[in-house]
C-alpha cells in the first residue's frame, strides 16, 4: 500500500513524463501517460474552446501546433497535487514553452495552465482528463490573455 508521500511523487513523476515527451516530440509515448479516453479541453482563449480525446489524437495536435520551431521545450513552471482518494487526484500546472520559430528567427514563447484528473489503476497514475488555458502568448506580437476568472478547488479549498 502506498502512502501519500508515495503518490505525490508518482504524480510529479508523471507531469514531468509528459513534459519530457513533449519537449522531445515523442508522440507514440503519451499513450504511457494518457489513458485511451481521456479527454482533452483546450481553451486557447482567440479561439473557440474544443475537445480532443486520447493520447493520438493530443499528439497530432500538439505535433502540428510546434510542427514550425525548431526548438521546443515544455517547461513546467510549477506544479501541485492532491490525492483525493486512493485511486484519485487532482492538479495544477503552470507552463511555458520555450520556443524557436525557424521561419522568422523569433522566440515566441507561450505560457498556460493545465488543470489535470488523476486516476490510479492496477497501481500506476495516469491522466484522466485535462483542462488547458493559454495565459500567456510572447514574441513579436505578444498577447496577454489573463489568468482564468476561477480555479478548480484543490487541498479541499473552494
């Protein structure tokens, strides 16, 4: 049986396995992260919000989201978790993007924020479900898109 302290880092070791996979463009092993139907919510603020399902579907727009820099790097900014169950937890994530734009040599970097579901099968964490939210888009033509009006409630805060 594991303890909190055990989850808790498991959680971090696989916010990080997804920023590592990202950063490398390594599609194929966001299905050892994301479960099959897990759903994806994006709200890119200039664009209407959408949802994609499952790691495949994630990596091809992930991959032709970055398709133009020819540096990458997802950086996690910081990160919480709660474990709210013996097989379920919540979190947050503040990201950047650190980002190469080959065409026009610029560095438009981007920030956002991840709000993650948890769930814990046959002793694995794994992604559940997932809400993005752009906070941030740097570069040439910065845009400053706020934080989100409200956070999901974690540490049983509302």
């Amino acid at each position: 049986m594991s303890s909190e302290t055990d989850d808790v880092v498991a959680l971090w070791r696989l916010q990080a396995r997804y920023a590592d996979i990202v950063t490398r463009r390594a599609w194929p092993e966001l299905a050892e992260v994301f479960r099959p139907d897990t759903e994806i919510h994006l709200d890119l603020v200039t664009a209407p919000p959408r949802t994609i399902s499952g790691p495949t579907e994630l990596g091809t727009f992930v991959g032709d989201a970055i398709e133009r820099f020819d540096t990458f790097h997802f950086v996690i900014l910081n990160a919480v978790v709660d474990v709210t169950a013996a097989d379920r937890a919540q979190g947050r994530i503040f990201m950047c993007e650190v980002r190469h734009d080959r065409e026009s040599d610029t560095w438009p970097n981007a920030f956002g924020l991840y709000e993650d579901d948890y769930v814990k099968l046959d002793g694995r964490w794994w992604f559940a479900e997932r809400h993005y939210r752009s906070i941030v888009r740097a570069g040439p033509d910065t845009q400053v898109l706020g934080m989100p009006d409200t956070f999901r409630p974690l540490f049983g805060a509302g």
